[in-house]
C-alpha cells in the first residue's frame, strides 16, 4: 500500500521538539523555546502547557485563521537569532504567520540532497521559502535555482546563503508552476528537483495556487524537466489532497521511475509522535 511507511525526521543539536499536545507544540531552537499552534497536536501533552510557559520564550497565540500575535514569557527575549544544522547556519525570527523560516521537519530532506547532490548537479527548489534546502545543495557546490514568489522570503532566502559564506544561488521571484513552464519551453533540465507546496496561495501576479487542482500540471512539467537519474522530492501537507489521489498522480505522471512513499513523522522528546503530511521521493 503506498504510504505504508513513517519515515521519523530527528532534531538535531540546534533544534528539538520538546514536547506536543492539546493542539500546541513546544520546541528548543538553540537556546529559545517557542510555543506555537499545531492542528495535528489532538491528543494530550506530557506536561501541562501551563509547566511550557515557565521555560518557553514565546508563546504564539492565533487571532485570525492564519494570523495572530507572540507573546513574551521571558524579558529581553530576541526577536531574531540564528540556529546551525550540520555547517549551514540559519536566521530565523518571528512573523505574523507563526512561522520562524525554517521547517525543522524538513530536515530529512536536507540530508537526502547533502548525501545525494554534487558539483555536477542543477539544483531546482520551488516554493524553496527561505532556502534551506538551496543552502544545502549549494554547500554542495550544485548549480542551484531558487523559486519563490513572495519577495520579502527571497531577500531572506539570500541573507541565508550569505551568511553561510555562499554565493551565486539563482534567485527567481516568480510563481513556480509558470517558471517550470518556462523552463520545459527553453528545454532547460535539472538533475535535482525539491517541491514543498502549500495547499493554496498566490503567485507575483496574483495567479491562484491550489494543490488538488494544479499539482498533476506541476509535476508534468517536473517530470519533462527532470534528468535521466536525476531525484524529485515532494512535501505535501494538505489535508483536501488524499493519498490515495496522490500515489495516481505520482505513478500517471512518472510511471517508470523508482518511486518511495513516506509519511512524514517526528518524535518529541517526550515521545510523542507528530505527523507532518507525506513525502514523495522519485528517481528518474
């Protein structure tokens, strides 16, 4: 059955998830502790999220579906700082999104392209948010396209790379499904494709992204693009997309390539267990 498999992403010595339940999250990113919302979270925690708040920094309370406001448990906490992974560093701060700019799940993924990427590779990352995986392929010396319409991550995603001491990553401020257009048109492949897709979102000019509807095209478009060989890696974490649709899309589109389904887990500190949607790795 397709995926019939977990795969558990880890912490690392910069991040742990402490402990999760009653809809919220507990996670140490280097020396702050943050509290943020986490719709997967329905069963109870270890500890109380009243015990959380003696040791978190930030508390991110929702106000809106999407939107909301942090809250200081500790004076003088930072807004911005900065965590390691392996030899990459990352900025992260707080946004109005409850995210901090980085996917610490991800961090499967960021192995994968560390262990699988080389100097000879294209690099393609769409939807590539603040360029974590772009940094990694990049410490790679891989020829790297980094693709996300949303400026103001852009300029993050290069403050990334910069402080990392790397350069010459590709920056592409555009909507992904009309760059991978382009790019089967021009008859430009790559050897390395990363897709983490949101369920729904705009584009530059306001095009309209919604994953059930405009994921098969994407991943045509992938999939011509895509080097003899070369390896694709899918998030998706949406809950209108089913995995069954999924797996017949995956195996319409790319029917004659090696294909691993995952669901995508992380285990707390407090052993509990966090799903993180599913995870789609294709070799060409």
């Amino acid at each position: 059955m397709p995926f019939d498999q977990k795969i558990f992403t880890t912490g690392w010595d910069d991040y742990e998830l402490i402990d999760v339940g009653g809809l919220k999250k507990l996670e140490r990113w280097g020396d702050l502790i943050t509290i943020r919302p986490e719709s997967q979270a329905y069963f109870k925690s270890k500890k109380s999220h009243k015990e959380w708040r003696e040791i978190a920094n930030w508390e991110f309370k929702l106000s809106h579906k999407k939107n909301g406001e942090w809250f200081c448990l500790k004076q003088n906490s930072p807004k911005e700082w900065t965590i390691n992974y392996n030899s990459l560093v990352f900025n992260l701060k707080l946004t109005k999104f409850k995210h901090l700019g980085l996917f610490p799940e991800q961090k499967c993924n960021w192995d994968y392209i560390l262990n699988n990427t080389t100097n000879k590779h294209s690099f393609l990352n769409l939807f590539a948010y603040t360029g974590a995986a772009s940094c990694a392929a990049k410490s790679k010396r891989a020829k790297v396209y980094h693709v996300d319409s949303v400026k103001q991550i852009v300029s993050w995603a290069n403050k990334n790379m910069m402080s990392n001491g790397l350069s010459s990553i590709y920056w592409v401020n555009e909507d992904a499904l009309k760059f991978a257009k382009r790019e089967e048109k021009r008859k430009h492949t790559h050897d390395c494709i990363i897709l983490d897709p949101p369920a729904w979102g705009y584009g530059v000019k306001k095009e309209r992204w919604k994953l059930e509807t405009l994921l098969e095209e994407l991943l045509l478009c992938c999939e011509k693009i895509l080097k003899k060989n070369g390896y694709l890696i899918l998030n998706t974490y949406s809950p209108s997309l089913d995995k069954k649709q999924l797996y017949q899309t995956i195996k319409h589109v790319f029917p004659n390539s090696k294909t691993s389904f995952f669901e995508l887990w992380m285990k707390s500190s407090s052993n509990k267990e966090l799903y993180f949607g599913n995870l789609v790795r294709i070799i060409k």
